[in-house]
C-alpha cells in the first residue's frame, strides 16, 4: 500500500482482538492510525492504552484515508456505505485471529 520509506495513514474501525493487534503493528511499521472506530465507543481504556482518538462513522467515511475494517461484516458494511470501496481493507482476510 505504501511505498517503503513512507507513512501510510488510515482509520481502524474495530477495537477487538484484531483491531488491537493490528494497532501495535501499525506502531512499527510506518502505519499512521488517524483515528478509531467501534460501536461501543464506550472504551476509553483502549483509548488511552494507544493514545488514539475516536472519530464518527460518518467523519471517517467521509475522509479520503484507507479505513481497516477488522472483520468480514465490518468490511461488508463499510463497502456498502462508501463511494470508494478500494479504500476498505478487510484485515480479517490477512490475518485470522
């Protein structure tokens, strides 16, 4: 996605397991996390344990940046909801946890 040497960004949207994981991946490998997203915005824990912000569904669809979608079904949600699906990456497919 990114070319080496250079600073991909993106939204996770997902703070399970996965999301998690691919969280402290980003942090050494040039990954820039934008923001977050999950349904239970109710986990300031995760927040402060990463340091992230948390951001609106409609804000991070919105924006031009990749979005990581942690699951199948977050990945097919996001796909319907967007007007650009190649921007939707489906973690899940990498990396089966």
């Amino acid at each position: 996605l990114a070319a080496r040497g250079s600073v991909l960004k993106c939204f996770v949207w997902g703070l399970g397991k996965r999301g998690r994981a691919f969280i402290r991946f980003a942090s050494k490998y040039n990954i820039e996390i934008i923001g977050c997203y999950d349904r239970s915005v109710k986990t300031p824990d995760i927040n402060n344990e990463y340091e992230l912000g948390f951001i609106e569904k409609d804000e991070m669809m919105q924006s031009d940046e990749y979005i990581v979608a942690t699951n199948k079904d977050i990945y097919m949600q996001a796909v319907s909801e967007t007007i650009d699906p190649n921007r939707i990456i489906n973690l899940e497919s990498f990396c089966s946890l």
